[in-house]
C-alpha cells in the first residue's frame, strides 16, 4: 500500500481476541485441543479440591489478572456429581471484572427432559436453563452461552435474557468426515423419527433423505421406514443424541431389510449410560456388520475415554468449531 510522504498509516488491529480458557477436569483433552486450534487462546488453571466433607474447595489461579480479560469455561454437566463445583466456578469467574465471559457447554444434559407430561412431572431442562440464566453478568454485558445440538428446540427460549444462548451444530463435522469416504456419492442420510427430520434436514439438502418412525403396537413400538430408498445405498443415520442405542438398532435393522448397502450413525452426543455402546462393537457378532461407522463427537468426554476409536466408533472433535465460537 503506498504511503504518502509524512503520513503515518492506521494499523490495522489484530482481528482476534485472546480468550483466558479454564475448564472442568474431564474437559481437559478436548481444552488442549481447542488451545491448539488457535494462538490466541490461553490454557488457565483451577485447583479442584475438597473439604474432608466432600464439599467443594476450589481456587481459581491467577485471577488478579484476568481483569479487563476475555474468559471462557468450558464445562461437562454429564456427570450430575460434579455440576455443583462447575456452577460455583461458572458464578465466580463474570465477577472478576472480565471483559467478557464465555460459557462452552457442548451437551445440555438434561435437554431430553424438557415438557411434563403429566402433573407432577418436572421439567429438569428449565430448571438448568433457569440456573443458567443466573450467571452474573460481567463488565462487557451478558454471558455467552455455547451449546451443541440442542435435544429440543423450544429449549432455546428457556433462557432468560442474562444470557446470550448460541447453538451450534456438529453436523458440518459430519458432512466433512462424509466427503473423505470412498462411497461419498452413494450416501443417504436417514432419519430415526420425525424429531430428527425437524431438526437436521435443512443441513443435507444435497442429500437424498429417507425418514423412519416409530409406531406403537401394543407395548411395543416398532420402528418402520416412512419415506425414501435405502437400497444399494450406504444410508447414516443421524441423531442428536444416544443413550441405550435400541431406537438406532431398529432402524437399522429396517434399512438392513430394505436393501441399504451399509448402514452407519452419527450422533452429536454420544451419552450411552451404563457402558450400553458395548452393543455396538464389532467384537459383538450379532452386530458386526451393522454399523460400518458410528461416529460421535467428543461433547460427552467421559464416553469418548471409555470407548477410545474402537471399531465402529470414530470421534469428530469439536474443538475447531469451539475455537470459532470463543472469537465471536
């Protein structure tokens, strides 16, 4: 760019922020891994400790110097034990008179249990969003809220306006991992319900669809296919979540009995309580060539430690797309 003689030229400012990240212990692989996506984001620690009665005693590092700093908490709700010392860290850390606060909370937990059904039922998704909502507002205004693959969409307006909620998806995590496959242009995306059409449809529109639901018989409910041509094609089943597997075993079972060539699943949360994705290991004969891949991010770390790669499961890392939400 030519100067004139005498004129000093405006910087330009360095677009990004250097964001001070702490986490939770079981986030701590997926931290280093959002650390190493970008520069300018800044590992911090925090000493987890107890009382001999079990209680919390935690004491945030370097906290002094996080004034007028941007800062960030990456957090696992998925074991219910270790929510409340979060909570405690996610309360303090605004009040340090940051400049901004960034809460990551890739799996909302308890998002499939959301609506009463009857009286007497309650609804744990508000009451987290309610205690979300709470988190005291720093020096640069209301704390951001990063959240992946939300299980209903209505939950979106559970939260107050204390906080600013983004939801994010891993679905171009997917999509990505997709297009690397030798078959890339024989797949068909099916969905296990209508819920799941709803919700993911929009993002596969260069795709053909095929679309299960489940009716019931009986006391049973049985899964049928509702739309679409499975066969010769290598359909993925995709989902927001999983917990014991049986709804994605029906359907491919359905798909299997349809013709699909191959048959595989993506869940953005991978929560298999009770170690149920031991049923989908291929050292399981019965279902050995079920799944050719199941893939899951690591938004669950927990299960991404119990399972590691063991075949069929890949994990699609969120930690770029993490990187990305801490520099808006």
């Amino acid at each position: 760019m030519a100067v004139e003689k005498g004129i000093v030229p405006t910087p330009i400012p360095n677009s990004k922020k250097h964001v001070n990240l702490f986490y939770s212990l079981d986030c701590e692989e997926l931290a280093l891994n959002v650390a190493a996506h970008c520069d300018h984001i800044i590992l911090q620690n925090i000493k987890w400790r107890s009382f001999a009665d079990g209680f919390p005693n935690i004491y945030i590092n370097n906290a002094e110097e996080l004034r007028g700093q941007h800062v960030a908490f990456l957090a696992s709700f998925s074991s219910p034990a270790h929510v409340f010392e979060q909570l405690s860290v996610i309360y303090a850390l605004p009040r340090l008179f940051v400049a901004s606060f960034t809460l990551v909370l890739p799996f909302f937990p308890t998002g499939s249990f959301e609506r009463m059904e009857e009286e007497g039922d309650v609804a744990t998704a508000f009451t987290l969003a309610r205690m979300l909502s709470n988190i005291p507002i720093s020096r640069g205004g209301p704390t951001s809220l990063v959240i992946y693959d939300i299980h209903a969409l209505q939950e979106r307006f559970y939260f107050g306006d204390e906080v600013l909620p983004l939801f994010e998806t891993g679905i171009p995590l997917l999509k990505q991992r997709l297009s690397q496959l030798p078959d890339a242009n024989n797949v068909v995306i099916a969905f296990p319900d209508d819920g799941a059409w709803k919700r993911f449809h929009k993002q596969f529109d260069n795709f053909s669809v095929v679309v299960c639901n489940k009716v019931r018989e009986g006391d049973k409910r049985i899964v049928r296919l509702k739309e679409g041509n499975a066969t010769g094609h290598h359909v993925v089943i995709v989902d927001d979540l999983v917990q014991s597997g049986g709804t994605l075993i029906e359907c491919q079972k359905v798909l299997a009995a349809h013709g699909a060539a191959k048959v595989s699943a993506y869940v953005t949360h991978g929560v298999f309580p009770n170690q149920s994705w031991e049923r989908f290991l291929h050292k399981n004969e019965s279902l050995e060539k079920a799944f050719a891949y199941f893939w899951i991010t690591d938004s669950c770390p927990l299960t991404v430690k119990a399972i590691g790669n063991k075949a069929p499961f890949e994990v699609l890392s969120l930690a770029g797309s993490i990187a990305n939400a801490l520099q808006i």
